[in-house]
C-alpha cells in the first residue's frame, strides 16, 4: 500500500522526498494519472496548474501524464499501467460521488489494495478519511486539511483519534494499516 494524503500536494522538499520514494522508479519513466474532478469552482480550478506542476517538477514527462475526469469507470488492468495516481482538490462532495457512481471505487481500492501509488491533495485526501458518507475507509478519522496547525510529525496509532489535522505542509504516509502509518511535517 502506498497512499499519500496531504493538504497541497507536493509542496515541500520532504514531501516530495516521500513521493519520489513512494514512487519507486526514475521518474522519467514514470506514468501518472491526473484526475482533477474535484475542481469544479473557480479557486479549485485556479490550482491545477500548480497540482500538474507537481508532477512535472519531480522529473515525471508532461507526455507521460494522463488526464481522466471519471466521466466512466477505468478497468483496474489499465488503471494497473500507471505508477501514480494524482487525486486534485476542489469539491469533496463531487468528488467521491463521482468515484461511486462510475464504479471507480472498487477499481481505486483493488489498486491500492494490489500496492498501487495514490497522492491525495485536499479532497484527493478527504475521500479516504470518514469526513462523508460512502467515504473509501481507508482512514477511520475525520480529516481537516489546510490547518494553522496540524499533528505532530511521527509514526500514527491505532485506533486513530477522531480528527486527524494536517498542515499545508504535512502529509500521512501510508504503507500498512495499522502497522505502518506516518506524519511528516516541515
């Protein structure tokens, strides 16, 4: 498992470390699918060149970037093609109903279940915490992003407390739950 929630992506030197190593190959030879569903009002949709930018400034080809809306499902076989999965921010909401009701859920969690790569940013983060219903469950924890301050960096207890906050320049590494499950901050 390789899931990586944040407040805004790939903003700090750390975070990009933990991408980058998440990753697991050059990242030259890296495909990434960016999905930007989420950004449906205007300050939303004003941040998706920097989301984009965050994968072109760790050295991922913009040829080799993928752009896909859910407007339909994506068989996990070919969701399997990609080394990452780019969640953008914007409306939670619209988000996870999108997710659900093109049946993009099962496909995401085979995917993470089988050890694929997921950066969450916002509410690319909000849909795996239980901030909403039919939420992914993969954090049993409501989730605040974008905090004046947030938890404190180190390894994550089970159960978890019910309400994880995370900073703009945080992230929850996960690898295995309960097992293996981090913050790190700058």
């Amino acid at each position: 498992m390789r899931v990586m929630l944040t407040s805004c992506g790939l903003e700090t030197k750390k975070i990009e470390e933990a991408f980058l190593k998440f990753l697991g190959k050059a990242p030259e030879q890296a495909n990434a699918l960016f999905i930007p569903t989420a950004a449906i009002d205007a300050d939303a949709i004003e941040v998706l060149p920097k989301c984009m930018e965050d994968l072109l400034k760790v050295g991922i080809p913009k040829k080799n970037v993928r752009v896909f809306d859910l407007h339909q499902n994506m068989p996990v076989e070919e969701l399997k093609t990609f080394d990452v999965v780019y969640l953008c921010g914007g409306r939670t909401s619209y988000l996870l109903g999108r997710i659900n009701d093109t049946g993009f859920r099962e496909t995401l969690m085979s995917y993470i279940r089988e050890n694929g790569f997921v950066i969450g940013v916002s509410a690319g983060s909000l849909i795996f915490a239980s901030n909403l219903p039919d939420n992914l469950g993969l954090v049993d924890t409501k989730m605040d992003v974008h905090c004046e301050h947030g938890d404190l960096p180190g390894p994550v207890s089970f159960p978890l407390k019910a309400n994880t906050k995370l900073t703009n320049t945080a992230a929850m590494l996960i690898r295995s739950i309960p097992d293996d499950v981090e913050i790190i901050d700058d």
